[in-house]
C-alpha cells in the first residue's frame, strides 16, 4: 500500500516512482521477483535453449540408480543436471516407482548448501523452503504412479552445488523403504482463539514426528469434524450459545495417529450466524493516519463508515521502535483520541506495518524476541485486535512469521493480515514475496486470517481495469488452494481481501466509480472476507484529469463516493 507522498514522515521516495518490475532503489537488499510474464517467458526460451545446445544425453547424475534387486522394490528418486553454465544450472529429478503397487502421491525433499537456491521451478508444488531445506510435492496431474511408471520436475539452480540428503515419501531417495511405526507427539496447548455464534476457530501448538506430520483431526463432541495441516482451525455450522467439547489429534503420512489433546470445552456465542458483532471488519480502506485530514470521526460522520485500516506504523530512527511513519509516537494524542472516538461511535481500526517506504518495522527488529515485543507494543498501546503486515520490500520473513505466532499465542484473538504485492492477473501474487511468505507463515505456525490482494500497479492484457483486479485476485485465490490445500473453497474465499487503489494509479491504469460496483458484487456473491482501497485521503475530485496525487483521485467523483460505494460489501 502507499503512504502519503509528504517528505516529512519518510526518508525515502515512495516505491510507486521507486519501484520498476519488483525493485527498489532504497532497499539495501532489493527483493528477488520473478519478472513479469513476458520476461519469463523470455528467459525460459533462453533456458530451453541452453539445454537443447548442452544437451540431455549425458546429465551429471547426483544420486546413483539402485544396483540390486532389493533396491527395485521400492520407490526411487534421482537427480541430473540436465544442463550447467557454471553460475547456474536447470535440476531435473525423476521419481520411478519400482515397487508392486500404485504410488498414489509423492514428496522430494531436498538441502542445498549456501550459496546454491532454487528459482523457477515447474511440474510440482514447493510446498517448503527454509535455511536450503526445499520440499517438492506433486502436482495433480502427475502423482499417481502405476508399477514402473516415472514423472519428473525440474528447477533453475542458483549456484553449482547440487542437492543432498534426498527423501522421497520420507524415506531415502534409495534404497529399500523403512517401515514407519512411530507416532507423532499429542498436539499441545489446545485453546480457543475465537468464536461466533455459529463458528468455534482454535488453535494449538505443533507436534512433531520422526518423518514429519502430515494433519491434525478436530473432532467436536466426540465427531470428527474437519482436518488440517496448519495449527488452527475454524469448525462452522455449530449452534448459538452452546458449549462444544473439542480434541486435536497428529497424523502422520504413513498413517500413524497420535493420542488426542485433553477435552476442550468451548462455547459459541449467542445471535443469528447472519448477524456479524458490531466491528467486524469488512470493508477497510486504508486511511493515512500520519496526515492530519481527513480525521476518522471526520469520515465517519460524512459517510457513515466506522472501520478503517491505520498506515503505517514503522520502525524508528532508535531503531526497533514502532512509530507512525516512523517519527510520530504510538501514543500521539492526536491518533489515539480519533481512534477512540471512533469506537465509542462503535467503529474499529486495523493497524498496518510496513507499506512502501521503510524503515520497516519487522527489518529494524533483529531478533524473534524483539519484533514479537514491537507487535505487543502495538496491540497494547492502542488497544487493537487486528494487525495486517504490508510487505512491499525484502524482510526477514522467517523472524517476523516467528515473531507473529508468538503474539498470537500470548494475544489469543488478535488476528493477523498479509497485504502482498501482486505480479500479473494471470498470476496472483508475487512468488518470494507472496506465496513462499505465506508458505512461510503456515509452517511457523501462524494463524493467517487474511491474504490482502494489492491489485495495483500489476501487468495485464484486459482493456478494463476492474476486470484485471478481478482476475487478479481469482488468481490469488488458486494459489492459496496450493498453500492449503485441506481448506475448501468457501473457506479460502473468506481469507482472501482485495485492495484496489482508486482513481488513478502509477501504471497509468484508472480505477473507476465502474469498477468499484462491479468488484462490490463479485466480492458478495464469492463471500470474500475483506475489502478495501488506497486510499481514504484520495477520496475525492478535487483534482479531475491530474496526475497521481496523495489527496485525490485525479478523476471525476464526489466526496468520499467510493467509500460509500464499498459500504455496500457485506461480505
């Protein structure tokens, strides 16, 4: 999302003139996107190329092919470098099922030393990277295996190492398979961190497993009711006002159950499903909240609107100390008195991180324990239930989705938003930036409740930029299932939310009156969790047909319309 464009609060230029094809002249280390399409489809001729001319003949083989007859018996996988420039070179691994019976799904796990990462990569999901640890799933149409039959991914390698320590299913890329037996520990410190009157979301704390765990059961009065691969869980269609007994249980991939969770007693809360809590956050424009006008109460009073996402809090220049736009205190009084204005009108905020200009909060905290205490600063100071994390620049991801989890833990209830950059509609989110982050934040276990679409400043064919924001986020919506493949479709569509800039937008694209009423009614009939916009302070014409500007829209509209347009989103 944009900041304001006023010097005085960011030492940076904003990234709309900064940032060019997923870069950023003021960050130290720029982010490593993959280009836009049409760059990518460039570079995979030129890699196609370069592995027509080196040829396939004669690939470098990292793992040798079983020698005897004990080792024909079981599935195998095995590594060639199907080219090498030196710096690089494209990996293929070919998976062959030399066993007596159908191979129904299959997993490579794999390290690379440093200075040797995995970028593109095709024919599989990577559903983990962490510390050059990379795991490979299959994609759906090539893991079922019959008796001798073989499927093959491949990935472009950063580096000249090749892999180590292979696994497939868990077990060694070689050689006869080991019976699993083991169980994985009882999940622990199951708790409530949620609940309507229809609905019960909770949470709990990771077990492990000798191979790795593969799901958790939720079972409710004694009744299994879904299951999982994260560490928390939403069970809807239960009753109002009644109190539920509910057990977590670990499974591994072989099969293997662990114990339940002692009995968990929890209550939904009285009133109709159809009828959200007061606050609940549904359409959430941003609102810069380091600008003096417009004041929430003051929008609030002209359209009736009470909920508003607050940007942004930063880092300082003391370093790990969160402040608006990074010079103005937590605590401001000017802030603080708005916002609790606007509550005891019953409105709420969401309070942002990050955005386009640093410095970042979750890159200025150095340690789990310090960014974790900066969120709880936050939470505490403010008295806020919802954080959303905009990332729009290269962050220590692994020490922020740490850091996450552990405030959810010792906040239960609040709730956590990731804004992400888009790179095409035909794409959905950028790749390092967007889904390995959310990959990320699912294996340390954080409960994401949003995946903010920033449909702005994106490529696209489609003569209409409403249709392109649609289309964008329907792409979004794909690569969660990929994420979390046990979550239905309904249920992804309430984590995903969409956040379109209005008026004018950096890539000359202009988002019009049209296009909020069309995005309004794609988002009620998909029943999507969230909207919102950048930004409150843009939402007027006072400025028609100039360029992009911090406090208009640049077209034609009238005070605070598109604000009274995304009203109508009930979600």
């Amino acid at each position: 999302m944009r900041p304001a464009f006023h010097a005085q609060h960011h030492r940076t230029t904003p990234s709309r003139f900064r940032r060019r094809n997923g870069t950023s002249a003021s960050s130290a280390s720029p982010p490593s996107f993959v280009p836009p399409a049409r760059h990518r489809a460039r570079r995979g001729l030129r890699s196609l190329a370069r592995l027509l001319a080196v040829g396939i003949t004669a690939p470098l083989a990292f793992v040798a092919l079983p020698g005897g007859v004990a080792n024909a018996a079981t599935p195998e996988a095995t590594f060639a470098k199907a080219s090498d420039w030196g710096s690089g070179f494209t990996g293929q691994y070919t998976i062959r099922n030399q066993g007596s019976t159908t191979l129904t799904t299959w997993r490579v796990e794999f390290d690379l030393p440093a200075g040797t990462t995995v970028g593109s990569y095709w024919d599989a999901l990577q559903t983990g990277s962490t510390g050059g640890h990379y795991v490979f799933t299959n994609r759906e149409y090539n893991g079922t295996l019959a008796p001798g039959a073989a499927a093959s991914f491949g990935f472009l390698g950063a580096g000249s190492a090749a892999p180590t320590n292979c696994k497939l299913n868990g077990n060694p890329c070689t050689g006869p398979a080991q019976p699993d037996t083991t169980a994985p520990t009882v999940p622990s410190n199951l708790r409530l961190s949620g609940a309507s009157s229809s609905s019960l979301t909770l949470a709990w704390n990771a077990s492990t497993d000798n191979d790795r765990v593969s799901g958790y059961d939720v079972f409710v009065d004694g009744a299994a009711a879904t299951t999982v691969t994260g560490t928390n869980a939403t069970v809807s269609g239960l009753a109002a006002a009644r109190s539920y007994t509910v057990k977590v249980r670990a499974k591994d991939p072989t099969g293997n159950l662990s114990a339940f969770t002692a009995d968990l007693a929890a209550s939904t809360t009285p009133g109709g499903p159809d009828n959200p809590p007061p606050g609940s956050v549904r359409s959430v424009p941003y609102i810069d909240i380091t600008r003096e006008s417009p004041t929430l109460t003051e929008v609030a009073a002209a359209t009736g609107h009470k909920v508003f996402t607050l940007a942004f809090v930063l880092g300082s220049n003391s370093g790990c100390d969160p402040q608006w736009g990074g010079t103005i205190p937590l605590a401001e009084p000017r802030i603080v008195n708005q916002i609790n204005a606007l509550r005891a009108q019953g409105g709420d905020v969401v309070v942002a991180t990050g955005g386009a200009a640093g410095p970042y909060l979750e890159a200025s905290c150095g340690s789990v324990d310090a960014l974790a205490g900066a969120y709880l600063k936050i939470i505490d100071t403010l008295g806020v239930k919802h954080l959303d994390i905009d990332i729009e620049a290269s962050i220590p991801v692994d020490t922020m989705n740490k850091a996450l989890a552990r405030v959810q833990r010792d906040r239960p209830g609040t709730t956590v938003s990731f804004t992400l950059m888009i790179q095409g509609d035909d794409y959905g989110l950028t790749p390092i930036l967007g889904v390995d982050l959310l990959k990320n934040a699912r294996d340390n276990g954080v409960s994401v409740d949003i995946v903010n679409a920033m449909t702005m400043e994106f490529g696209t064919s489609r003569p209409v930029w409403g249709d392109a924001v649609i289309a964008a986020s329907e792409a979004t919506l794909r690569q969660m299932k990929e994420i979390w493949p046990a979550k239905s479709d309904a249920e992804l569509k309430r984590m995903l939310a969409v956040t379109p800039m209005i008026g004018r937008n950096f890539n000359g694209k202009i988002f019009t009156q049209s296009d909020a009423g069309k995005l309004v009614t794609w988002a009620n009939t998909n029943h999507i969790g969230r909207l919102g916009f950048w930004s409150v302070g843009r939402d007027n014409g006072s400025c028609p047909g100039g360029g992009v500007s911090p406090s208009c829209s640049s077209i034609a509209q009238s005070p605070y319309e598109f604000t009274t347009l995304f009203k109508n989103f009930t979600g």
